[in-house]
C-alpha cells in the first residue's frame, strides 16, 4: 500500500506563516508549526510532529523565504521530512478572492498577478498571502499549489444579502458587495455539525458563530450560505477582538472632517484599537473574565457590548432563516467560552432555544451538544479545523483532474 497523500497548508500572514502536514483522506495532521516574528531581530520557531516539539528561539528569520526554509528544516528535525511524506500538494489560505476567485483554484502567475490587484479590498491578508504563495512555489516547484479563499463560500448569497443599498454605479465599478469571510471554516463546520447529528446537510438550517480573533456569523439553509456578519473587508458584523463590526458609517467622516484623522489613522482605529480591546483593554476572553471577576468596568462593558452583538445577529438570523435546527458555536472564543455561549442564548426558551448548564461547561473538546435534550434548536459547539478543508479542497481538485 502506498503511503496516505499529504497536502502542506500554508497560511502565510505578514509578520508569521502557519503551517500543517495534513492527510486529507483520514484527517490526521502529521505536523504543525508556526514561524514567528518575521523580519524581527529575533526569530521564533515551532513544529510539533506528533508528540515531538522542536523550537528554535532567536535566530532572526529575515522573509517569508527564510520562514519556509526554517519550517522545512524544523519538519526534518521533528521527524516528518517532506521528502519521507507522500506529499502530492501544497494548500494555501487565500483571504479575499474578490470577485474573480469562488473555487480552489491552482496558483498560477495570473492568479498572483490578480491577486496582487484584489490586495486594496484585504490590505492586511491578501499580499503576505502572495509573498507566501511565491516562496512555497520556489521552493517546491515540482508540486501543484493550489488556493483556497475565504470569500469563496459566500460568493452565491442571495444577491439581497451581498448587496449594499448605495449607488449601484458606483458599487458596480468599484466592486462593492459583501463577500463574507470565514467561509472555508463556515462551510467545514455546517457540514460536520450535519455529520454529528447524522441529518443531511441538505435538511438543516443553521447559525454558524465563528468567534475567534476574528468573528463572523452565517445564515446557512440546506448547506447554502444565506447571509453573512462580514461584508466588503472582514470589518463588518460582530464586535472582534480589536475590530468594531458594525459602526455607522457616518462615524468615518465625522473622525475625519471634525477630528482631523487621516485614512490610515481612523483604518488603525478600526482594525486595531476597536472591538473588545478598544473597550476593554483586552482581546483574550479568558482575561477579559478575569478583570470582570475583579470589577473592572470597562472589561464588563466590553462583554457587554460583544453579547448584546451576537444576540442581535442570532435574532436577525432566527428571521432571515424562517427557524434554525442548529446554532453552532465555533473558533477560540467558541469552542473554549461557557460564558459567551451560555450569555448569547440565556432567555430565549420562547424561540426554542435551550441551553444545558452542564452540558455547556463541559470539557470535552470534541464536537458536542449543548442543548437540552428537548430543545427545538440544537446547539453545538463544533471545533473549526480550516487547514484540513483546505486539504480536502486541494485533493478534491487533483482528483477532478485525473
Ligand atoms: P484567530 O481569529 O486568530 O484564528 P482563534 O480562533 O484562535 O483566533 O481565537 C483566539 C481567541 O480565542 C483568543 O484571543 C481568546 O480570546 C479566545 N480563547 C482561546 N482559548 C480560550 C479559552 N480557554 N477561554 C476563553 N477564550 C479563549
């Protein structure tokens, strides 16, 4: 028997490049890492392979090149050498894909080229995904390396959904629309919710809460995304860890023609002095509980202000949807956070939704119901894995071209 395909997923941000060696077929992953603070004086480096750790601290890792080189010689290190693996891809995690990229698609020099065009609409995501794709393609030249954005499951929403009601002209040469982000976690995780509950997918309507860094929730009927929290750029929606989701826009112009701020201080603002840290202090929740637990104000009301958001979009979902199966919680702050997720649903018996206290404080970490067993609206917490739907992406298009 031959050894299982492995795909190495790459999720290359400015400042680090996550990646994973990953059997798509059984969905194990061989080997995780993360290269930090490139382009610092120092570097940081970790690859777990199994339950083997190696790391090297210190070492600066001057580019995306030298991150790569390290992550290779680290995956030697720890035992799972590229070439002792049966690795027929290369995965990418591509953000905004605008309106050219809605399928996994093979990273070409057009793809880079269009990519490099669409990086205005993902100013922070989109060109460290580019230096990420060119380094892996140098580096590995012989293999397939194919992209798999963020936007693409939301590219069908209903177009009253994508639309934004201002001058269609305008939005039209621009290309404004909503394009919803987190879709590769959104789609992974509605399907092995359907999974888990043995229903087709086909028969269930449901809420899907990413809640990490970066939040966003999703209407999704019969598998089909309906709507989505983020829009344009990944500003919209939830309130986020240094993000603010929904603001009047109106609060742009008034920073701007009253308060003097230039463009890129009030996009600082937005991306990252907003959300739960621009109120709190904070963006870690297992903090942000530990200041509430000791009266500090502003940590309450950053709480306060994040709940009473996810409730808003559980309601206007509930309507957009007709009625929800399943509301599943997802991502760091949705898989490890009784408190939000009891807090998002308390009192809302009377729309069939009713959490179990113990079930919801349990530790196991594996896909789990939280709802009580009579409750109309199941409730999940399912744990995202998006480099494993990028793998199974990836194999999925080599198989299509065989
Ligand atoms: P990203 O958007 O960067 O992928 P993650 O999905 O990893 O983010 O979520 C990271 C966030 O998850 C942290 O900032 C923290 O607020 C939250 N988090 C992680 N573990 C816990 C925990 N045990 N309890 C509460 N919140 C947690």
């Amino acid at each position: 028997m031959s050894a299982p395909r492995t795909v190495l997923v790459i999720n290359s941000g400015s400042s680090s490049l996550k990646c994973q060696l990953i059997e798509p077929d059984s969905g194990v992953s061989r080997a995780d890492g993360t290269i930090e603070r490139i382009g610092e004086d120092s570097g940081l480096a970790g690859m777990t392979v199994g339950d083997r750790e190696v790391r090297r601290d210190g070492p600066p890792i001057p580019d995306h090149d030298a991150a790569l080189r390290t992550a290779f010689a680290l995956l030697e290190q720890a035992g799972a050498a590229l070439d002792s693996v049966n690795l027929v891809a290369v995965g990418h995690r591509a953000v905004h894909g605008g309106r050219s990229f809605f399928e996994p698609t093979p990273v070409t020099d057009a793809l880079i080229a269009k990519m490099r065009e669409l990086a205005p609409l993902a100013p922070l995501h989109n060109p460290p995904a580019v230096l990420g794709m060119e380094v892996a393609r140098r580096l590995l030249p012989d293999l397939p390396h194919i992209a798999v954005f963020d936007t693409a499951f939301f590219h069908h929403l209903p177009t009253p959904a994508a639309t934004y009601a201002i001058d269609r002209e305008l939005a039209e040469r621009w290309h404004i629309r909503r394009y919803g982000f987190h879709g590769t976690s959104h789609r992974y995780v509605s399907e092995q919710a359907a999974e888990f509950l043995g229903v087709p997918l086909r028969e269930l309507n449901q809420i899907v809460l990413h809640l990490g860094n970066g939040a966003s929730a999703a209407a999704i009927a019969g598998g089909r995304p309906v709507d989505t929290s983020m829009g344009l750029t990944p500003l919209e929606g939830l309130v986020m860890g240094t993000r603010p989701g929904d603001v009047d826009a109106g609060i742009i112009l008034y920073l701007a023609r009253t308060a003097g701020m230039t463009v890129d201080e009030i996009d600082a603002m937005l991306n990252r002095h907003s959300g739960v840290y621009g109120l709190g202090g904070q963006v870690d929740f297992r903090e942000l509980h530990k200041r509430i637990a000791a009266g500090d104000a502003a940590a309450k009301l950053a709480y306060d202000v994040y709940i009473h958001r996810l409730r808003k979009y559980i309601g206007a979902y509930l309507a957009v949807l007709g009625h929800a199966d399943v509301i599943v919680f997802t991502a760091g702050v949705g898989e490890n956070d009784p408190a939000v997720r009891r807090d998002a649903l308390a009192g809302l018996d009377g729309l069939g939704i009713e959490v179990d206290d113990e079930l919801n404080e349990s530790p196991v970490r594996t896909a789990r119901r939280i709802s009580t067993a009579d409750s109309p609206t199941t409730v999940l917490v399912v744990p995202t894995n998006e480099e494993l739907a990028i793998a199974r992406d990836c194999v999925a298009v080599l198989d299509a071209a065989s």
